[in-house]
C-alpha cells in the first residue's frame, strides 16, 4: 500500500496511490496522514479497504510530505563506507546520528531552496524509515516490528556550513527545503527487502549515485535498536538511514555542488522518485 498526502502547501488531504497510478482520496475517512494512522491497527484498517474502489483524484495535484506533523528526523551519518571514504573519513564504529529540523521538510517535487551564503549545496538520495510504534530501548530482533513503511529522502545539506563553521552538522542540515520526503510511504508488505534496494541520484540529466542499501554498514534494526538507547522513537518520526558515494563534495577531479536552476531527479527502487528544481532564496 503507498499512502500519500496531496494539495496545496499546509492544505494537503489523505490520499493513497491506486493500482492504475492515480491519487485516490481518503479524506473522506480521516482529514490528514498523521502518526495516529501509523499503527499497525490503523495500517491494518488502511488494507482491508479496496483503494481502487476510492475516488480519483482529478487533474496534476501536487504531493506533499506523506506524513504529517513528523516529530523528528533522525540521520545516520556515513552509513555507506564508500560514502565516508570520499568525504576523507573513516567508516564508524558506531552509528553517527544528527537531527535535522521539520521545518526543512518540504514535498517530493517542491524546490529546493539555495540557502543565503550557500557555496557548497550538495544532495544526499536515501532510504527513510517511517516509524509506526513506540520504540524504547527496542531490541534488533524486535525493531521491525516497529515500521509502518518506507519512503524517499533527499537529505540535502550545504557542506560549508555543515564542516567549516564550527560545532554540530546540524547548520549544514536544516535549511528550510533541505528534507524533500515522498512521493509516498509504502508498507513494508510491499518491499520483501529493504536491505537490497538499488537508489539513484541525477543532477542536470548525469547519474551521480548509484548505490544499493545492501552496502549499508548499520542496517535497518541495528539502527532503530541504536537509536532507540539515545531517545524514544514515536509514530511518525522518521530515520533517514544515509547516503551512497556520488555526492557533489566527493566528484573527481573537482567537487561541484548545486546551484539555482539545477534540476535533480532521484529514487529508491519501489518508493517512487522525486524531481527538484533549485532556486535562490529571497533576498
């Protein structure tokens, strides 16, 4: 099942995707995709209904963040050793963890904004987990258990604030549109493995990532376990769980990195993709 949120910007409406690829409301049985439709009762409920029977959408609508009122986002830094071998670093130990702010989250195809001062704004395809169940000092063998589905991230980041101006990663993460999320969530009955899925990034038509989450270093329930020592994961937060190597930072010869009029177009196998065009922001 992909759930999804559609509508203008602060006005989006439940919705699922039907199996003809096209929106089908669920307003009409609850107002918005929040972390109270997360559980697995509610999933249960959500499965039983027959979504092609549901009303089409009409026209273009746009998407936006297929959850909504996100708690926190919780990122998992250099979680792909070919990630953390171009950025000059050595694969961890144990899993690196930064919050980025909600207030970046944007829809999947929304702009991203350049922010003011920004030389080095990167893009960063990854695999998000959306969690359906309280999770507390969860053990591996039951963090599973704890996913309501999974969507695609961009978790992008502007690389001088992040490294060259002191302190946490937290300045380079949180810009507002920096955390494009969707198109949809998708259940997990729909993804057999999520530990095999091929994701992708293009800047401008030029395949930049392409990875698959069979190399992460940590993977899905030794990250919710983890993370779940360090803070309580409640429905609707969400894990992004790290990037492949091909980021604008780690290009040969020469890094490059985004600017206004860039277009990027990215996807994780069964998740949907994403397009984004950059713009400046307001002076």
């Amino acid at each position: 099942m992909k759930l999804l949120r559609y509508g203008p910007v602060g006005m989006e409406k439940a919705g699922a995707l039907g199996s003809d690829g096209k929106v089908r409301d669920l307003s009409m049985l609850f107002s918005d995709l929040d972390a109270a439709h997360l559980s697995p009762r509610a999933l249960a409920a959500l499965h039983a209904l027959n979504i092609d029977a549901l009303p089409v959408v009409a026209g273009d609508v746009r998407l936006g963040c297929p959850v909504s009122d996100i708690g926190k986002i919780v990122c998992v830094g250099l979680n792909y050793a070919d990630h953390a071998s171009e950025s000059g670093m050595e694969p961890p130990k144990e899993p690196i963890l930064f919050l980025k702010a909600t207030s970046s989250i944007t829809g999947p195809n929304d702009p991203v904004i350049i922010p003011r001062g920004s030389v080095k704004t990167d893009w960063e395809v990854e695999l998000g987990v959306v969690i359906g169940s309280k999770a507390s000092y969860v053990s591996e063998s039951d963090a599973m258990a704890c996913i309501a589905g999974y969507v695609l991230i961009n978790d992008v980041s502007e690389r001088a604030f992040q490294l060259e101006r002191g302190g946490q990663w937290d300045k380079g993460k949180c810009s507002d549109s920096f955390s494009p999320i969707g198109p949809w969530l998708v259940t997990p009955d729909e993804i057999a493995d999520p530990h095999s899925l091929p994701l992708w990034l293009e800047v401008n038509g030029k395949r930049v990532q392409n990875g698959t989450t069979a190399n992460l270093i940590f993977g899905i329930p030794k990250l919710i376990s983890y993370i779940s020592e360090f803070m309580t994961l409640h429905p609707g937060d969400v894990i992004s769980t790290g990037t492949p190597a091909g980021v604008g930072m780690g290009q040969k010869p020469t890094p490059w990195y985004l600017k206004a009029g860039d277009k990027m177009r990215l996807g994780v196998q069964g998740l949907g993709e994403q397009t984004q065009t950059c713009v400046d922001s307001r002076p």
